[in-house]
C-alpha cells in the first residue's frame, strides 16, 4: 500500500527543476529535458514530486544515460513498459523527489505529455478545477496511491482530447 499526500503549489519547484535539468544535461546530448506533472503549471497543487520527461531521439544507447541518471541518484528503474522507461529517486523520507519519463520524441507518450502540461498551462481554470478534483480524489481514495490515480484516467483523457 502506498499513501500519497496532496500539497498546494510553490513556486520553489520549477527553480529545483531547473537545478536538475543542468545535471542530467551534463549526462547526455541530443536529449530533451521538459519539466512536466502538476509542478509545472503555476498554481496546480500534487504530490510535490517533480516529474521530468527526457525526449530521446531512439531506445539505442539509452543505458549508457539510464547510468548516469543511476549516478546522479535515480536508483528506482522501470524498465522500458508501455513505450517508457521510468526512475524516481527515493529520499530518506520515503517520498520521492523526482520522477523521471524518458520516452522517444515524437511519441505518443512524448506528445500527450507535453498537451496536458501546456493545455493546463494556457487555461488556469481548468488547472484550478484539476487541483479541486485532487483533493476530492485524494479524499475518497484516502490517499492511496493505485486508486487516486485510476480516478485521475477518465479527466487526464478528457484534457488530452481537449488539448487536440
């Protein structure tokens, strides 16, 4: 059983982000580095993880970087599952700081990212109503993690046929 917990928005996490993203560009060329998840659209309240999408151009070569994000403390690895390789650091406290998405560019995955993130972005309603049904899930999950995100499915998808 893993609980989550629901926090409103600071402002400190794109500058973390941004922190991060010069050292895993240290690590590797011809990646992209976007800062995705609810921590990347001003105002949207989450799980206080910094979620971090890494665009590679293919799959080939792709543990050299996996080893160095290993290297940086990105110790928890998925391996490559419905079209996405997926490590998280796990802090002292239990609670991960940052999850990682590397996906190919140009993806589905790549593409439906990048739409939620930005759809939210340029509607600050939408994000604000987003951040309300959280708490609503949060709650009625009561803060399970499994059954939160199954509640979340049916809204991401109605944003990402928005978003289209």
């Amino acid at each position: 059983m893993s609980n989550i917990k629901i926090y409103p928005y600071h402002q400190k996490f794109s500058k973390v982000f941004e922190k991060k993203k010069q050292e895993i560009d240290l690590i590797a060329k011809d990646i992209e580095v976007h800062h995705i998840g609810s921590t990347a659209v001003y105002g949207l309240g989450g799980k206080g993880i910094i979620d971090i999408m890494i665009g590679v151009k293919s799959w080939k070569g792709v543990e050299g970087l996996v080893v160095g994000l290993m290297k940086i403390g990105f110790s928890h690895v998925h391996s490559k599952e419905k079209g996405k390789i997926f490590l998280s650091n796990i802090k002292e406290s239990g609670r991960g700081d940052f999850h990682i998405h590397m996906v190919v560019i140009g993806s589905a995955g790549y593409r439906n990212f990048l739409a939620f993130r930005d759809y939210l972005r340029r509607h600050s309603k939408e994000a604000e109503n987003y951040f309300k049904l959280k708490l609503i899930w949060h709650k009625k999950a009561k803060g399970e993690r499994a059954v939160y995100t199954k509640m979340k499915n049916s809204y991401v998808k109605g944003i990402l046929k928005k978003a289209k």
